[in-house]
C-alpha cells in the first residue's frame, strides 16, 4: 500500500481522501439514520387524541358504573382546568422540578444523572422530564436502550417547540401509568381512591404522583408502608417548590394511608360482555376498546344486585333438587328494555360461570303454551270458553311421526275443561289439541310474529312443540309474552339508552317515550302508552290471554290457591314451564310494566331431581320474590280491556251461553267469561261452537285469514267437546266426542 501511495500525486491522494471520507460520513449518516430516525414518530402526532386509546365506560341507566372497557390500556381523559392545582403540582414536584424552564430536556440535572447511572451502574435509569416521559408512554416504548432514550430526547425537544407547558402537562397526566391497566390520573383516582381526579385531596393527589417511577413498588396494596413514605416525599417537595403551605404539607403527612379494596370484578358481567358484543358489531372491536365511548345502557343495577341475592339465597334452598345454576331476565314491556341480566348464578364460578343462560337455547316446557292457545283465539277458532276433552289421547297428524300420545305433567286426566281451565292448569292434551288444530306450521310462522326466531324449519317439530319440545331463547321469550303486556305488540329488547363518542357526540339514543329512567318510581298504565311495533295479536285476545293467566282460580286445581304465582294485592300474569326430562324448569310474569322471566337448571343438561314441582319449587319462588321486590311502590294496574271484548255468563259444563226460562230459573251452573266481540257463545245449551264445519264437504271451514288448511271431520271431532252445532246438551253434552 505504501508503494502504491509513494506513486500517487498529491492531487490523487487528496481526492482519494475525500472519497474515502465521503463514504465515512455517509455511513455515519446512513447508520444514525436508521439508528436514531428511521420510523421516529413525528411529535405533531400527539395532536390527534385518536392516536391516543381511551377507555369506554358503561353506566347503568342512573349513571352507576358498570365497566370500563379497554384493550391494554385503562384511560379516561381529564382536562387540566378542571383539576384542582395542586393534583398537576405533584407530578411537577416530584418528577420534574425544572419543568417550567427546561425545553424539554434538562441539561444541568436530567442529562447528568442519565450519564452518571450509565457509567457508573451501565444502566438508563432517570433523567427524564415530563416532556421526555410523554414521549416515552404515547410515541415511543419503555424499552431501556441507547437508541430510544437518543430518540426520546429528539422528540421531547420537538414537542416543547410545538406544545404550551400546560398542553405537554395535560397531555402527561392522562398518560402515565400508575398501576396495572388504569393509565391517566382519572383512573388512578377510581382505582385507589374510587372517586374523580377533580375530587382528589392534596394527601391522594401526592400519593398518586409518587406512583408513576415504580407503580408496583409503591403501590399501596402491595408495600403500604413504602406507598406512605414516598407520598410524604411528594408534599416534602411541594412544599419545598412553595406550591403547598407548611401546615398543608404536615396536615396531609398524618392522614393514614386510606385507599379502597382493589377492584376485581365488573357489575352485571353477562349483561355488560352481551352489551359490549353489541357494541363491537355496531362500532368495531378498536372503537370499543380505545374509542373512549361513554355508554349508558338499559340496566338499573340495584335492581340487578338485589336480584343477584336472591337468585342465589333461593338456589341455596334447593340444592337437594339437583339444581345446580339459574339465571333471570328482567324487562319493561313497553319498551324491551333489560333492567337485569343474571346468566348465571354466579358468573366468576368455576366450570361455566360465565356461560350466559339468558341468550342460550333451552326447551321451555309449558311457558309455550300461551302463545299457542293465543293463535287459536286470535284466528277465533277458540275462545276461553271453549271445552277440551282432557282424556286418553294419541295423534297421528300435525307432523307427527308415528302415534303420540302425550300425557299431563301430574300423571292424571282431568276430563272437560274449557280453554280458561287448561291452559290456567297447564293441561297437556287441550294444548296439543289446541296446536293440532293450528298447524305446526302455521304455529311456526306466528312465533316469528311473536319475535321467536328459533323455530326454523317446521319438518323438524311435531305436536309436542306446544309441551316445549323446541329449543328457545329466554330473551325470545320475554319479547314474546311482550306481546301480552303491550296488547298484542311485542317489543324487541334493547339493551343500551345512549352511546356518546370522546367528545360528548351523540352516536346513538334510545327515542322512546315510554322510557322512564327511574323505573321504581311508580310510571304509567299501558293505555296511556302508545307502543310502536307490527302488531303479533289482536288487543282482545293479548286481554283475554293475560286475564287468564292472573286468574288464581284458573290454575288452583293444579298449583293451588295463593302459590308462589301471586302476588298478594297486585295483578300480575304468570305462566310457568317444565320439560318432562326435569331438565328445564321455568317461571314468567308480567304487569303492564314489568317482567320477569326465570330458569333454573343445571349447565350440563342433567336431569333435577323428580321431586321438583312446576309452580311450587324451582324458578316459581325465585320468580315471586323478584316481582314482590320489583312491584312494591307500584299501582296495581290490570290489563287494559278493549272495548271489543265482551263479557258472558256461560256454562260449566258445555262452555254454552247460560239463559234463563221464563220461570227466571238459569239454564245451567255458570260463571263468567271473556270473549271478543261476536264470538261469545248463543242459544243456550245449544252452543255453536267457534269452528265451524261445512255441512257439504265435511271439512273444517277455512277463517277469515285463510292461514288454515281444512281438516277432515274426524279430527276436530277427537279435538272438541262442542264439534255438533246442535247438540243437546241438558242430556248428554259430550256425546260426539266420547272416544
């Protein structure tokens, strides 16, 4: 190499030197380049708060907090004039004393403290001012390494030439860690002290700031002595700063170290993870979880926390039914909203806790009943008065595959029973008679009107669909028997009131003028009420439908008079339910304003123990203890009835109109009865039944609707007492259907 630089020209060695330095400091460039400034976030990007992710909190319907949902990070955003000064002044105090002259970096303590633990300690450990640990939380990483901190300068210099000293410092307070997920003096003011940073005491606001340099070793919870200590340091430098009086910083030296239990759980926690699914489908998973959406939502969590306790006081009285979990669902009618939500007995259970029972597909025993003898009322094939033959009975038609012979859930028949009486008891045959005549797949067909999407394809159910034989959701049927309370219309549930963005920008609102926020106030009948919605039936029979399930009578012959279904001094309808297998056991009722529909079970799909009695045990005393609760303050309110429902005296026996002869002695044992409008029984004893037969086919007539197949005469014979149009009923009033 020396000979060859020996042969050169100085002007060749010279040009080759600067080449040779060109390439060095290229390099140099090149390398500091991607070292320092390759993908070095710009500091304008603090300007978009979007780049910043903010918790979303939801609120029960009077503003309690349910939840806070958040990816990694737990922040609420707070605004610096809305604190009180000293909150701000011990973060300055204690992690930036010079912060108010320094450009972002402080060259005369900072700096020098940096350098001196990297020498002496090989480690990056402080130096850093409130500028620089902005930029550390919302730009860069916490990673201790040569680069970041280099980098971390550059940009804290950079944001002190864009951003006021009170912008940087809002901006810091609302990043800074101060323990676990909660991220922002907002949140470490509810974590520790469960309060607003606007509410803060001098005494917490210090505790709070001395937190941030090593959240865990400080933490109150975990080393309460070192938590107090490090405090008192902070007001010793507030008041060394003179941003604290003398007897200020000694008053909040001997208040004891006072923070709340740590937060574990969430309030209502099926109800709150169903809302936020909803919320993720309407809004996406990012917005929910950093979008820092305000929710308010339907719940009313004392209502919910009062059910919680008595959901599992009761539970604990039938452990030895084999019932291992229950869960509720709690709504107004006249508007579907969810007052409570109880998945679970227990949601933070071992095995399925968390498994939300209200949303899940359960075979609802007689609780269907209703709805299919509401059809036949509706479609006047029937009306409460008409006689069913509860006897010995097998089915070949209605989808059925083979014979069914259904039998009734005490083991009994129980002969003639009018409408009123079957369904009240919660007789089988009358109701698979019932469903006979309404056609499994018309009966289908007017579920989806009842908002019961479950029942698909209707080859797949027979007969004893009416029993509970198809898979529904317990939220399908508190929207169902909606229909019920709201006079034939039933209303979808609605989980959520209003969802407002960061910036307080309505999203979403609940318009509903039904809607009473302090729903324990005592609110208004339905006939005061106009509910919006596609009519599922008539207000005659939703009126005939509900009176007969609040009539006591009715159903005493099977439950009993005064069981666990009513409720002392208030009208409510009830129906209960339960599968043959005991496997699903059932309660709902409603009032005009309430309802409340119950289960108990167990997760698996076990049996309960036989013992277990519809109406008497399992979901019934579950459910009257819940409405007792709900209807204490409220008027009595019966159902609303229509002008177009009309009320008779009839039979006992033939369901006939009773008459008296011109002696005044009456025709018959009667008692009195609802009907709609043309459709109450006339002519005495010979009563002519509300489905008529054509005389010339031999075929059951078609109703006005035209949703009915004609069916051979046979069949209706084997479905009703009162088949013959003129039967004479003083002798033998069920001569054409003895079977």
């Amino acid at each position: 190499m020396k000979k060859i630089l020996a042969t050169l020209t100085l002007k060749k060695k010279i040009t080759i030197a600067l080449v040779m330095l060109f390439i060095v400091l290229f390099g140099l460039i090149f390398g500091i380049y991607f070292f320092i400034f390759r993908d070095l976030p710009a500091a304008s990007t603090l300007k978009n708060l979007n780049a910043i992710p903010f918790s979303t909190h939801m609120y029960d319907r009077n503003g309690k907090m349910l939840y806070e949902i958040y990816r990694d990070e737990n922040r609420t955003p707070v605004k610096l004039k809305d604190l009180k000064p000293y909150i701000y002044q011990a973060s300055v105090s204690i992690e930036d004393k010079d912060f108010y002259t320094h450009k972002g970096i402080s060259l005369t303590s900072g700096v020098l403290r940096a350098i001196k633990e990297l020498v002496l300690r090989q480690t990056l450990q402080g130096g850093s001012t409130i500028t620089q640990q902005l930029v550390k939380n919302a730009l860069l990483t916490s990673e201790r390494t040569l680069q970041r901190k280099i980098r971390e300068m550059i940009l804290a210099v950079s944001v002190e030439k864009q951003f006021s000293k009170q912008e940087i410092l809002e901006m810091y307070i609302n990043q800074v860690p101060y323990g676990g997920s909660s991220y922002g003096v907002e949140e470490g003011a509810k974590t520790f002290f469960g309060k607003r940073a606007k509410d803060l005491t001098l005494a917490e606001a210090a505790l709070l700031a001395g937190l941030p340099q090593a959240p865990s070793l400080y933490s109150p919870y975990i080393n309460p002595d070192l938590a107090k200590k490090r405090r008192n340091d902070v007001l010793t430098k507030m008041r060394e700063q003179k941003y604290i009086t003398e007897t200020q910083k000694k008053t909040a030296m001997a208040l004891p170290l006072s923070v709340i239990p740590l937060r574990t759980t969430m309030h209502a926690p099926h109800f709150v993870l169903y809302v936020k699914s909803l919320l993720e489908k309407e809004y996406g998973v990012d917005l929910v979880e950093q979008g820092g959406l305000k929710v308010t939502t339907t719940l009313d969590l004392d209502i919910q926390e009062k059910a919680e306790v008595i959901l599992k006081e009761e539970l604990e009285k039938i452990q030895y039914l084999d019932v291992s979990n229950g869960a509720m669902l709690i709504t107004r009618p006249p508007t579907g909203e969810v007052l409570a939500m109880l998945g679970s007995s227990d949601y933070y259970a071992t095995g399925s806790g968390a498994f939300n029972v209200t949303t899940a597909l359960r075979q609802p025993g007689s609780s269907i009943k209703p709805l299919n003898f509401a059809v036949g009322i509706d479609r006047k094939l029937v009306t409460a008065g008409t006689v069913f033959l509860d006897i010995p009975t097998c089915f070949t038609a209605g989808g059925q595959s083979g014979s069914y012979c259904p039998v009734n859930y005490d083991g009994q028949f129980h002969g003639p029973s009018q409408l009123r009486f079957a369904l009240g008891n919660s007789f089988n045959i009358p109701a698979v008679k019932m469903l006979a005549v309404n056609g499994v797949k018309d009966f289908i067909a007017s579920a989806s009107a009842f908002t019961i999407t479950s029942f698909e394809d209707p080859k797949n159910y027979g007969l004893s669909l009416t029993l509970g034989g198809g898979e529904v959701r317990m939220t399908e049927m508190a929207q169902a028997f909606s229909s019920f309370a709201n006079q034939g219309v039933p209303r979808k549930l609605n989980q959520i009131l209003k969802v407002e963005d960061r910036y307080g920008k309505v999203l979403y609102k609940f318009d509903d003028p039904n809607v009473a926020l302090d729903v324990k106030k005592p609110v208004a009948a339905p006939s005061a009420l106009s509910i919006p919605g596609k009519r599922a039936i008539s207000k005659d029979t939703a009126y005939i439908i509900s009176h007969i399930l609040l009539d006591d009578n009715a159903r005493s012959a099977a439950f009993g008079a005064n069981s666990y279904l009513v409720i002392p001094g208030k009208a409510v309808s009830v129906k209960t339910g339960t599968t043959d297998n005991k496997k699903d056991n059932w309660t709902i009722g409603y009032t005009p304003n309430f309802l409340t529909a119950v289960w108990v079970g167990n997760n698996d799909n076990t049996p309960m123990n036989q013992a277990l009695t519809s109406g008497v045990t399992g979901a019934a005393p579950i459910w009257n203890r819940v409405m007792r609760m709900l209807l204490k303050d409220q008027p009595d309110l019966w159902p609303v009835k229509p002008e177009t429902v009309i009320g008779k005296q009839i039979c006992n026996d033939s369901g006939g109109e009773m008459t008296k002869g011109g002696d005044g002695k009456e025709s018959c044992s009667a008692r009195y009865e609802y009907f709609i409008k043309g459709t109450e029984p006339r002519g005495g004893g010979s009563y002519k039944q509300s489905v008529p037969i054509n005389k010339d086919t031999d075929k059951l007539a078609s109703p006005t609707d035209g949703n009915v197949e004609n069916r051979d005469k046979t069949m209706i014979k084997d479905m009703f007492s009162t088949y013959c149009l003129d039967c004479n009923h003083d002798k033998d009033p069920f001569s054409v259907i003895r079977l």
